[in-house]
C-alpha cells in the first residue's frame, strides 16, 4: 500500500510539473509573438503642420504654459527623452554657445547637443521666470516636474490641438528623429543625437521617413 502510494505521489508530482513546464513554454511563445507584433507596429509621428499646432497651445503669458512651450519644443527639436527633460539642471544649458548636455541618459550616457537659434529667445525667457531649483525645468515652486506630468500635458495639449492621434512626449521624440532623417539622409549623426547604443535601433526612422517609396510612388505614370 505504501509502495502504491508513494508511485501514485511520484506520478502525480511529475505529472504536476510537466503541466507547468508546458505552461511556462505556452506563455513565453506567447510573449515572443507579441513583442514581434510590436516590434512590426510603426510609432505614431506627427506631420509637420500637426506639430506647429500643437505648439502654439501653451498660453506664453503664463509662466507654466512658458515653461510647457519650451519643454515640447526641446522635445520637438533636439529629440530629447521625457526623463532627460525633466532631470536637465541648469547647469546643462548654455544658452550663450547654443548647447546643452544630456547626462546620465539611457545607458548613463552622457551627450553634447546643439540648441537650435530659434529656440534660445524661448529658453531665455523662461530662464528668466523660472523658479531657484535644482533644475531647469521646475513647477512653480521649484520642485522636479513628474515625468507623469509631462505625459499627461502633451496628452491635453493634442487634445486642445484636435490632433486624432495617440500623443506622447515619445511621440515628439520620434517626429523629430523621423523630420531629421528626412532633412539630412545622415543616420549616424541622428543615432548619436538621439543616444543609441546600436545604429539599428535608429534604422527605424528610415521606415517612418518614407522617402523612396513617396519618391517612387509619385514617378509612377498611372493609367489616366
């Protein structure tokens, strides 16, 4: 009887695992197909006229709505990360020489990036108004902005804006890398400006550029 048992108890328990192992496999398939369906979905953009839009929803008059304006347009312009915005200090901008460092961005990579011209005016009038803080872009009390914060204030504006489109502040990330390539055909500068580790991670914006076949496409003689 015991004897019995005790094969019943060993059955029951291999069987048992080998129920789990099959689970376990079942769902990392599962997880490997929906990361490659992910990694075929392009990122949403914005044209270039839905992105002057969006920008001229901050009210300038206000000191937050100042604040907002300059923080999408350093998204817009030189394709900054959310966390990279809201950790820039104020030592991080020279406005004077027209750059800004990036530090301890994704990997703790550290990159030197050109302010665009048309940007210092706009900078230069927050800095003006901004609160003493730590860092360069604060709330009106001088404390770190919530990543949570610019997230939903991008969502508000494109709202605002009538823009039919899911808008983060990844998204103006992603407009401007794919506006950039567009412009300069120069992959590697973008990848570097953008601080990837590895060039394909930024052949995306090849796709999203779109330009041989728009390019082709408009050669093509149709039938009319």
């Amino acid at each position: 009887m015991i004897k019995n048992a005790r094969k019943a108890e060993k059955f029951l328990n291999n069987f048992v695992t080998g129920i789990d192992k099959a689970l376990d496999k079942a769902i990392e398939e599962d997880n490997k197909e929906t990361k490659a369906k992910r990694k075929h979905k392009l990122p949403v953009i914005l044209e270039p006229e839905e992105a002057q839009n969006l920008l001229k929803q901050p009210n300038k008059r206000y000191p937050s709505g100042l604040r907002n304006k300059a923080m999408m347009s350093l998204m817009l312009h030189c394709g900054l990360r959310v966390s990279e915005v809201v950790n820039l200090r104020p030592g991080n901008i020279n406005l004077t020489k027209g750059k800004l460092r990036v530090e301890n961005g994704k990997g703790n990579k550290d990159r030197d990036l050109a302010i665009p011209e048309y940007l210092t005016d706009l900078f230069d009038s927050w800095r003006k108004k901004r609160p003493e803080s730590n860092f360069f872009f604060s709330t009106l009390k001088g404390k770190k902005l919530s990543i949570r914060y610019l997230q939903q204030m991008v969502k508000r504006y494109a709202q605002k804006a009538g823009l039919n489109k899911r808008i983060s502040p990844h998204t103006l990330r992603h407009t401007y890398a794919t506006q950039y390539y567009k412009q300069t055909k120069d992959i590697e500068t973008l990848r570097r400006i953008l601080g990837h580790s590895d060039i394909s991670t930024t052949t995306i914006y090849i796709t999203l550029a779109n330009i041989d076949v728009e390019n082709g496409m408009k050669s093509f003689k149709g039938f009319i």
